[in-house]
C-alpha cells in the first residue's frame, strides 16, 4: 500500500511522506475501526483494529467490501444509511458490525469521502461502542433491580424521565404516570421545606447523601425515606439520578421499640412500687408478729409460771395431772410461738447468726438428749455417727445447728413406730475459708411419697390433714429449718418414700476453730438443777401485770431474796428514793411512764441510787431489743416468760450470795 502520489516535486513530496508516515501510525494504533473503500465500497485498506476486532485475515478484507462487515439482516438498511451519509443527509450510522465467528460489534460509523492514490475513495471510520455499552447495560441492570427507589430526572425542567420497579411498586404509580411529570407535579413530597433543603444541596454540592425525608404514597400515605442523589451526564445531557431507601419499616420497628421500652420503663415501675410495698407489708407483718408475741407471751408468762408454783404446792394426784397438763400444753404453746418468731425474724432479715468457737460432739449429744426420751418410749433406737475426718471444734452457730437436728431429729421419732433413727456427719467440703458439713437423719419411719416432696419445706405444710390428729405438730419445723440451713451456708433436702422410712439431710458452713470454747449451755431436755436459794439482796420489779408481778415475786422468794413491786416507772422511781434496792427487774412496756423512760431519768438523776442495777424484763424477742435496753441504760436483759434458770443467771450476776 503507498499513500504517495507519483507526480509531487520532490520537498513536497518528502512532506507527504512524512504525513503518511504519521497517519499509518496513527491507524495503526488507534482503537476505532478505519476502512477504505473504493466507491463500489470494496475495501482498499482496513487498519489492524478491524482484523483485531472482527477475525478476518488481510486477503479476506481485500476481498470484501464494506457492506459484508455487517451482519446479513441489517445489509439493507446499511446500504440505505451509507447511501444517506454519502449524499451528508446522515452524520452516522448506529448499525453494528459482524465478526468472522457471527457475533455483534457494536459501532458508530461515520464516513468521508476523499481520494487516495489518485482517486476518489470512501473513507470509513467505526467507533467501537462495546466498552461504553457494558457500562450501560450494568447501570441498566442496577438501576432496574435495585431494591431503591431510583429515578433519573431531567436537570432543568425535575421531570422524571425514567423510575425503577422499585419506585413504582413503593409510591404506588405506573410508568405512564410518573415519567414526563416532576415530583412536584406528582405532590411526592409532603414537606416542601424537607424537599426544598434537598434540592438546595443536590444543586449547590452536585450531590447529596442520606438524607431524611418523607414521601407520599399515591394513596396518600407517608413513607420514611434515605434519599440521595447525584448529577450524571449521560449522552451529553445532565441528570439527576436519585435512591431513596424505604426506611418505612425500619422506623416503625425503631418507634415500637421505643414505646415497648416506655411500657417496660413503666413496668419496671409498678413492680418496684408492688415489692416496695410487699416489702412494707412483710415488714408490717414482722413488726406484727413480733407484737403480737409480746401480747402472748406476757400472758403466757403468767400461766407457765403460776403454774410451775402450782406444782410446788402439795396438790392431789388428780389435780396434779391438770396441771402438768396445763404445763405441757403451754410449753407446745410456747414452742410454736417460738417458731412463728423464729421465722418472721428471719423473713425480716433480722435473725443473724453467731460465730462461736465449739465442739461439734458434744454439741450434738445435747441436741440428741432433747428427742432421746420420746426414742427410749417408742422403744427405737437412736444412734449418732461423725466420720473421722470431721473436725471436733468448730466455729459457727451451735445454737441454730442444734435447732435444725432437733427439729429433724424429733420429726423421725415422732413419725416412727418400728425400728431406730440414725443420724450421720460427714465432711463434704474443705477449702481455704472454712468447710462444708453434711448431716443426715434417717429414719424407718412412714416415710413421704414423692409427690409430697416439693411441699414439705413451705410453710404450714404437713402431708396430710390426719398428721395433725394422729402426731401434732404445726408444718413450721422444716420451713424454719430450711431457712436456718440456707443462713448456714447450705442447703436441707429429703430421699423418702411412703412406707419407707425417710432420709431428712443438710448441709451447713463453718468455720475452723483451733480450741474450742467451753461446752454450750446445756440443753432443755437435760435434768433441771436444783435452784440455789442463798442470795443476799432486795429486788424492786416494776410490772403493771398483776398476775406477772406475782410471778416474779414468787421466783424471788423461792431464790431467797427479799423483793417488792410497782405498776409503772414513775412509782418505780419513786420507790428507789426511799429504798435501798440492790437490783430491779424493769418491765419495758407500762402504762404512765415504761421502762425505757424510768431507766433514763434513774441514771439521769444525781440521788444515791443512780447506779442501780436495771435489768429488763421484755417479752419483744426481736433482734435490737436488747441494744435498745442497753442504749436506755439498762446493764442486762431477762426475756419473759421468766425462766427459773434465766433468772438464777441474772441474780448471780448482779446480787452477792
Ligand atoms: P410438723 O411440726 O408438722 O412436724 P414439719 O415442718 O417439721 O412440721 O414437718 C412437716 C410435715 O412433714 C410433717 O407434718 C409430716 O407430715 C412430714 N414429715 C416431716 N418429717 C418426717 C419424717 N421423718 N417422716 C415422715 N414424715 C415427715
């Protein structure tokens, strides 16, 4: 191929060859498709993009003309186009070309006609599109399935000029409705001011991002939306293309949520306010409880002790069985006082316990001594085994553990009829602050189906209605012992069956003690001492209950001391003005002035018996009644019903013999 003519003078003709030196490069390496044709349109030269591009060879090309490039179909309407774009009624044709292996090149033809080497020639040249095409179907395809809202609109006039399925299926609108209209027209957006700030910022930054707005739905509903946008020129022409996220659900997810956590706020609320005032109830039942013991155990007092008087009379056997009648009956009754105490102290957190240093052996030999004579009646043997790593002293409370294997230890005896009762301690734990102790009481007993097993440590709960006839009892033993053994550390639990005999067992915490302390005061079941009757002083009592004056009198004189009473603290007072007493016994609660009163203005006052020794005589058992003595000015505190020995203590303490 020679682009040079053979008749140029010489200098010219170097220019020339320089030039065609310059376009054959350029040819070359350009990109676009070049043929030229003759004008028949048989092709003369073709750059190497074409054989590149559409798979044929050179003697292939030359043997083609420009028309065979495209695919059969559309040979007609290119004969046409061509024709146009020689006669300039037509820049271009937008006909693509076939390759050699039947595929499509998309292309933008254009042509010229020039001459080459002497004669007229129509030069070709194909823009390839493919690259340009791949971008758009790959827009096309993301903004067709895009879960957005997506619209393209035109930049001067805002009207839609293409929406996505998304767009339509969400506002609720058909193409024909929306393309060729503005979202003004349309009324799209409720809150103009939202819409205006929007366009405002699209049109000053070119683009703007998640932005909050609201959207009316075709029925006139409002959407939530993400809206953002951007300017994109395509085909020469500027958009806007815009994607709105539907945060619809979102928000109302994000609203309910909000008002679940106000309705839970609430909640919370009123179940704080329900235990508060479950709290103050419980609380008022305690100090009700407790009160109420008071008003008991006051009378009560009176009945135990006149009638421990009684029996030191010289009475006929008759009516000595009435009274010692009437004596256990109001120890039971006494007892289950006890418990009802026992276990509002605990329930009002007020039952703490002891850290004493004792020996676990002797310690449970006591508490045995309490259920052995029932054991030795009902002819059952009663046995008690500590395993040889279990250490002997201790440190703990002696006086709560002891309550547990009683309570446990006299349930066994008494739902026994035939065999013995064993009771069994063996170390379960043993870490660096102290160690764990399994105690086991197991009897031959009547045992408790396992359907009862689950009530057994509520409250007030016996197996069945005819327990109480056939063995007494109140169902308070195991609740109280179940909260003794929680306060210890452990835990209490049952292995039984109907018929079979039962396994009552718990675990309690304690510490290690190197020396024990020593024993513990002996317990109720043990033989009674004899009362001393040598001591040397004069007792003032102030008590407003007749009946209990008269029992404290009573005990006095027995323990041989000289004593007198009053009915309230001011006579009390007065009474110590004008007698040298060694000792009083101050009830708490009176009438005119209580004890706590007269206890102050006695230790207030600057007569000669100031420093008297006070103890008082309470029958509130509540935990801080005895610091509440204390404070007032009292040195000691004797808890009523009086008992023999308390009192013996007391006086030995305060009185010379
Ligand atoms: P109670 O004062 O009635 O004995 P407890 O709380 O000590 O109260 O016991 C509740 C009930 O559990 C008893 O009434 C009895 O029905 C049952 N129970 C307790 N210990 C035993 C046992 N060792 N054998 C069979 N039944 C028992």
């Amino acid at each position: 191929m020679d682009f040079i003519p053979i008749d140029v003078p010489l200098d010219a003709a170097q220019a020339l060859r320089d030039s065609e030196a310059n376009f054959r490069t350029f040819f070359e390496t350009i990109d676009d498709l070049i043929f030229v044709g003759d004008p028949e349109g048989h092709i003369l030269y073709a750059n190497p993009a074409v054989a590149r591009k559409l798979g044929y060879s050179t003697e292939e090309l030359l043997a083609s003309t420009i028309l065979d490039m495209h695919p059969r179909n559309v040979q007609d309407e290119a004969t046409e186009i061509l024709g146009a774009m020689v006669r300039r009624e037509r820049d271009a044709c937008p006909l693509p070309l076939a390759t050699k292996s039947g595929g499509l090149l998309p292309v933008e033809t254009r042509i010229w006609i020039g001459r080459w080497n002497g004669r007229d020639c129509i030069f070709g040249i194909c823009k390839d599109l493919s690259a340009e095409r791949e971008a758009t179907q790959r827009f096309e395809r993301l903004f067709r399935n895009n879960p957005a809202l997506m619209a393209l609109s035109g930049l001067d006039d805002k009207r839609f000029v293409d929406v996505n399925e998304a767009f339509l299926s969400t506002l609720g609108y058909t193409p024909a409705e929306v393309v060729g209209r503005s979202a003004m027209e349309l009324d799209l957006f409720p809150h103009p001011e939202q819409h205006r700030q929007a366009a405002r910022e699209l049109a000053e930054q070119g683009r703007i991002q998640s932005f909050a707005i609201q959207v009316r739905h075709r029925d006139g509903s409002l959407l939530d939306g993400l809206f953002s946008g951007e300017l994109i020129i395509s085909q020469g022409k500027q958009y806007f293309l815009t994607v709105m996220h539907d945060i619809t659900a979102l928000k109302r997810a994000e609203s309910e949520l909000r008002r679940i956590n106000a309705v839970m706020k609430h909640q919370t609320t009123v179940a704080h306010d329900l235990a508060a005032q479950a709290q103050a109830a419980n609380a008022a039942k305690s100090e009700f409880l407790a009160n109420m013991s008071h008003e008991i155990r006051t009378p009560m007092n009176a009945v135990l002790g006149m009638n421990g008087l009684l029996l030191d009379t010289a009475l006929t056997t008759e009516q000595r069985r009435y009274a010692e009648t009437v004596q256990s009956s109001g120890e039971a009754l006494l007892a289950l006082i006890n418990d009802i105490l026992d276990l509002s102290k605990i329930e009002a957190g007020q039952l703490t316990l002891e850290a004493l240093d004792f020996e676990l052996e002797p310690e449970l030999e006591n508490a045995l001594e309490m259920v052995r004579v029932r054991a030795i009646q009902k002819g059952l043997a009663l046995t008690c085994n500590i395993d040889a790593d279990v250490p002997a002293a201790l440190s703990g409370d002696p006086g709560r553990l002891r309550q547990v294997l009683v309570n446990l230890a006299g349930n066994a005896v008494k739902f026994t009829d035939r065999g013995g009762v064993a009771i069994r301690v063996s170390l379960q734990r043993s870490d660096n602050i102290g160690l764990v102790l399994h105690f086991s009481v197991r009897d031959t007993g009547i045992g408790i189906s396992g359907e009862q097993h689950g009530r057994l440590f509520g409250q007030f709960s016996q197996v069945d209605a005819s327990t109480t006839r056939r063995y007494g009892g109140t169902g308070l033993g195991l609740a109280i012992s179940k909260q003794l053994a929680q306060l210890m550390g452990g835990e209490i639990g049952v292995i039984s069956d109907a018929g079979r005999g039962s396994e009552f067992w718990f675990t309690a915490r304690f510490g290690r003690s190197a020396v024990a302390s020593q024993p513990t005061v002996a317990a109720s079941g043990s033989p009674r001492p004899s009362l001393p009757n040598d001591f040397v002083g004069y007792v003032l009592v102030a008590e407003d209950n007749i009946v209990n004056q008269q029992v404290a009198l009573a005990f006095l004189r027995k323990l041989g001391v000289r004593a007198d009473a009053v009915g309230n603290g001011r006579e009390a007072i007065a009474a110590l003005q004008s007698t040298p007493y060694d000792l009083v016994l101050m009830d708490v609660q009176m009438p005119v002035m209580d004890g706590f009163d007269a206890t102050r203005a006695i230790r207030s006052s600057r007569g000669p018996r100031s420093g008297v020794p006070i103890v008082a005589m309470t029958a509130l058992a509540m935990e801080g009644d005895r610091e509440r003595c204390l404070e007032a000015g009292m040195e000691d505190y004797i808890s009523k019903p009086i008992a023999a020995a308390a009192l013996v203590r007391v006086l030995e303490r305060w009185l010379p013999r």
